[in-house]
C-alpha cells in the first residue's frame, strides 16, 4: 500500500476553495431539487405541493447565488488565473480540464439566467422570494408562454449537461489521486495528502 507525502501548499486561495466546495453544495442540491419539485407538484396532498412551492422558491434562492457567486469565482480566476497542471498530463487531457473548468463557468451562468428567464416570463406570475427575504425582479423579458417554455427547455437540457461534466470531473479528482497520484484533488482539498507514486 503506497504511503502518503507530506501535504504542500495548494495554488488555489483559500477563497477559491471555499466557493468551489459552497457551489458544488448548491448545485447538487438544486439538481435534486429540480427533478423533486415535479413530483411534488403532481401530488394530491395540498400539503405536498405546498411543499413543492417552498423547495422551488429554495431552488430559485440557492440558483441566483450560484450565479452571482459564479461572477465572483469568475473574476477571482481571471485575476488568479489557473494553477498549472501535472507535467505528466497528454495534450488531451489538458484540452479535456480546461474545455471541463470553463464548461463550468458557462453552466453556472446559464443554468441560472435560463431559469430566471423562464420564471420572468412565465404568465403564472409567481415571484421569486430569496430565501423568503426580498422578492427578486424579474427581467424585463415580458410574458410569452413560448418564450418561458423554450428557456425551460434550455434550463434542462443545461442541467442534464450540468450532470455529465460534474460525472466528468469527479471521475477525472479520482483518476488523478488513485491513478496518477499527483496533487490535483489534494489542492481542493488541502487536508488530503497526495498519494506517493
């Protein structure tokens, strides 16, 4: 069984982490959320799809962080730019981490700005309370039932294309600390110690 090396310091900030693990937490649980709230709102129980209104006025909460949160991870980026990768990684896999890292970034933009379109122009009306603080504006998009139909489609297809990079790059954590046992995981997670070849 190989040992572990002592830890180094990871390249990323400690804000960087510290969003990185706050926004994998929030999306998990919005893609859950989302494919939960239909079935509570097929429900007969009032008091089931009571509580389909109050997981998606969560969903919509924790998707408007996501986006203003993705901003800031966004800019912290730009002005920290990317820890180089392992020496050992093909030409392939780069183009596969960096295609992965701003695969994300266009997810956590998207994701969040279809589904506000969709509620904005929705002829349902409902409002979005942040985190039952403040009711959020809707964009000025006006109604139109095909308009809010089509950035529905768009919010789906998003999440599903949320899920196979999110497979993507936890099967690619895992590659690079039990296969290459490099430092790669251990960056996000500074606890972790990476394994010696």
């Amino acid at each position: 069984m190989a040992s572990a090396v002592p830890a180094t310091r990871s390249p990323y900030s400690r804000a960087a982490i510290v969003l990185h693990w706050a926004m994998a937490v929030m999306i998990l649980g919005n893609l859950a959320g989302g494919f939960l709230m239909e079935r509570l709102f097929e429900a007969e129980d009032p008091a089931t799809r009571d509580l389909g209104f109050r997981v998606v006025q969560l969903h919509k909460s924790m998707g408007l962080t996501v986006l203003l949160l993705a901003f800031a991870r966004l800019a912290l980026r730009l002005r920290e730019g990317f820890p180089p990768l392992p020496d050992h990684m093909t030409a392939t896999e780069r183009r596969l981490a960096r295609f992965t890292h701003w695969g994300f970034y266009a997810l956590m933009i998207g994701l969040p700005l279809s589904g506000w379109a969709m509620v904005s122009m929705s002829p349902l009306g409902f409002p979005t309370l942040w985190f039952g603080l403040f009711e959020w504006p809707h964009l000025p998009l006006g109604t139109s039932r095909q308009g809010s139909e089509a950035a529905g489609g768009v919010h789906e297809a998003l999440a599903f294309g949320a899920i196979a990079l999110l497979a993507l790059h936890v099967a690619g954590a895992l590659k690079h600390h039990f296969l290459d046992r490099d430092d790669v995981l251990a960056r996000m997670i500074p606890a972790l110690r990476p394994r010696q070849p």
